[in-house]
C-alpha cells in the first residue's frame, strides 16, 4: 500500500492488471515441464529421471457407484493435495517474469496461478502506459498459449 501511495503523491496514475488462469494446474503440459526443469532449472541426470518417472505413467478413471470407465493416460496437469504440484507450477510459470519485467517493464507479482501486472506513469503518459500494459498483456497471452494456458 505504501508503494501505491508513494505514486499518488508523485502525481502518477497506476494500472492493474489482474490475471487468473484458468485450471492451471490441470493443464500442465508434462513434456514442457521436463523440459523447463532440464533447460531453465538445470536438473539433470538422476533428478530429472526421478520428475520424469513422478510425471509419466499416470491414469486416471471416474468411478459412479459400482461402475468404474477405463483407464486413460494422463500427460497433463500436476497432482493435486502433493507438496510437489505446486513448486512444478511455480517452474512451469517462472519465465512469464521475462515477458512482463524485462520485455516491457512491468511489476509483476504472482501467488500460483494468480498474476498481478503493475505500472505507474505521469498522468500526461496515459495512453503510453495503456499502451504498454496492453502489448504486456498481449505478449502474455502469447506466452500462456506456448504453455497451454488461458486466462
């Protein structure tokens, strides 16, 4: 709140953006994290078998009373109630950092499948600052696709 008030007295407008992806962690592309893990994390060797044996091979079926369907393989989402699902959706997401704070010099704050894009401007720069949060959001949006999310 102080940061907020800080602009205020400077005479700045501020915008806010605020994303919420939808079922996020059930739509965790396996492949792509491993991949996050190896590239950008730089697990490797026993660690990254030990992920890649955690995240492949899982199924899933429905049961209703005494009727239980088929089996299916299951190559997306983290598992759910696992002190693991949620630090693999904080590495899966990490790298949205480098489209919001370093593309377009935007604040972001995230809390798992929650983002808060933040910037502030002179009040005679608001359609510059429009317009920056708009190409973020855009560019976001692209990232999100590249990860199977939506927003």
């Amino acid at each position: 709140m102080t940061l907020c008030v800080q602009y205020i007295d400077n005479r700045e407008l501020s915008l806010l953006v605020l994303l919420d992806l939808s079922a996020a962690f059930d739509i965790v592309d396996h492949h792509i994290l491993l991949n996050v893990l190896e590239n950008r994390v730089c697990i490797e060797d026993t660690a990254l078998d030990w992920f890649r044996s955690y995240l492949t091979g899982r199924t899933q079926s429905s049961v209703l009373g005494d009727t239980t369907t088929e089996a299916h393989t299951v190559d997306c989402s983290v598992p759910q109630g696992s002190v693991l699902g949620p630090l693999s959706f904080v590495v899966y997401t990490d790298d949205i950092s480098d489209v919001v704070e370093r593309q377009h010099s935007v604040s972001l704050h995230q809390y798992a499948d929650d983002k808060q894009l933040f910037a502030s401007a002179r009040i005679d720069r608001t359609a510059d600052l429009r317009r920056q949060l708009g190409d973020c959001v855009a560019n976001v949006k692209h990232w999100c696709a590249s990860r199977r999310l939506q927003y």
